[in-house]
C-alpha cells in the first residue's frame, strides 16, 4: 500500500472517531468513499473494492462505537432497553444484508448507498427540530420493528446504521437528540458483528482481493482506521455533551447531504475539489 494511502486512512481514522463519538454515527458513509478509493487505487475491480470497503468498514466500527459508548453511558444518555432490543433484532438482519451486498453489482450498491443518504437528509430537513414533549415510546415490538431496516442497512453498506437509526429514533420514536446519539452507538455493538461474520463468510473464497484480506475484510486498513479512530470517539463524545442539540442535528444532516453527493460524483462533474 503507498505511504499516501495510508497517510489517507490515519487521517481518515481520526475524523471518522471523532464523529462517531459527536453525531452517533458509525462513520462508515465516510470510510467507505475513502476507502474505495484507496482500493481503486491498487487496482481492484468495482465489486471487490466497494465490498471490501463495506466490510472493513463494519470491522473499524464496532471498537470505534465501543469507545463511544463507555464516554456517553459515563453521562447516562444510553437508553439501553432500546439499544438491547433494536441491537439484537438488528444483527440477523445485518447479517442478512451482507450476505445480499456479496451478491449485487458494486455499481448499484453506490447510487443506492447515495440515494438512501440523500432521502434521510431531506427527511430530516422538513421534521420538526425542537426536542420532543413527550416521552419516548419505548413499545418492544415497535422498536424491533424499527431495528429491521437499521440491520439491513448495516450489512449491506458497511456503516453503523447509525444513518438511520437517529432520524427513526429521533422523529419516530421520540428521543432526545442527546439520546438518540448515544443510544445509537449502543446499538452498533450488535448490529456491526451480524454484518461482519457476513462479509467474512461470503468472502472467504472470493477472487482478486488483495493480500491479508479476511473475507472482504482488508486488515492492514482495519489497522489503519482503527489505531486512530479509538481515541478520537471519546473526544467526540465529549464535545458532544457541550453541544446544544440543534447545532447536532444540524452537523450530522450537512454530513449527509455531502456524502450522499460525494458518492454521486456530482462534485466531480463540476469539477470541484472536494
């Protein structure tokens, strides 16, 4: 790997951290473009590269939402009830949904991965801002429900799901912002692990990945992402304590508008370098 691609993925590593730990997010809609890249780079077909960044990208997430998690629950915002049961409903479906990413074109899986980002955002624009007044819902079966599509969101594109988890806990199932943060990152602990044993298994035998690859784990990029991205969620966490939840509502939806365009290659096509 050439010493600009892994000056790429410490810096990465530690942007990816830190807002983990601020937004509740697993950082794979990050990673996964920079990743892809990066493998791109080394000269791997479209399939195997978006796979393996998917993969990997669940493999840095969850010690990354680990990290996370211990600063938010020294606060006591993790709603752990929800976490339990969204996170357990949501590893078969993880684990679902990376078996069902093997097997689907690479080129899809980018428009679709934009197109989901793209519509959360807007939702999240139009929804109302201000914290809820009344109490969260805290029905089993509606949060199973919910923990459906943040599973199959998880293994199929690699991220924490996290993505998704925020605006249905925070429009739909009435969360606090603070909450939905660092719930959803309590979440991850479960849902990373059925998307990851998926990667593996549906790789094992896959051709034209590259060396020290577990499935369509790369590990010398887990290791790069990782070593940095530890540490930077607890920086996260607590800058996001310190923050009014307006200013994070508004953070994590720019987030989402730019990666969603960035994977589009909009900004390409008007020649922008960003």
């Amino acid at each position: 790997m050439a010493l600009t691609n892994v000056f790429v993925l410490l810096v990465t590593g530690l942007g990816v951290g830190f807002l983990s730990g601020l937004l509740g997010i697993g950082g794979g809609f990050i990673m996964v473009p920079v990743q892809y890249a990066v493998f791109d780079s080394m000269g791997l077909a479209t399939d195997a590269a978006i796979r393996l960044a998917f993969g990997t990208s669940l493999m840095v997430i969850l010690p990354t939402a680990l990290s996370g998690t211990m600063r938010h629950q020294g606060k006591g915002l993790v709603v752990w009830r929800a976490a339990a049961i969204m996170g357990l409903c949501g590893t078969a479906a993880s684990y679902l949904g990376a078996t069902l990413a093997t097997h689907v074109a690479g080129g899809y899986m980018k428009l679709a991965f934009s197109i989901i980002l793209l519509a959360s955002a807007v939702r999240m624009v139009f929804s109302r801002t201000m914290e809820p007044a009344a109490a969260p819902r805290d029905n089993p079966w509606l949060l199973a429900a919910a923990a459906l599509p943040i599973g199959l969101l998880t293994g199929i594109f690699g991220i924490g799901g996290g993505i998704l988890a925020i605006p249905l806990m925070v429009m739909g199932l009435r969360f606090r912002m603070h909450n939905a943060v660092a719930t959803s990152l309590a979440i991850m602990l479960f849902t990373t692990i059925g998307g990851i044993t998926g990667y593996i298994i549906n790789g094992i035998d896959a051709a034209g990945l590259p060396p020290y690859s577990l499935g369509y784990i790369h590990l010398p990029t887990w290791m790069l992402l990782t070593v940095t991205s530890i540490g930077m969620a607890q920086v996260g966490a607590i800058t996001a304590h310190r923050m009014p939840a307006r200013l994070l509502r508004f953070i994590f939806v720019m987030l989402m508008f730019y990666m969603a365009f960035r994977m589009l290659g909009l900004f390409e096509w008007l020649g922008w370098p960003l």
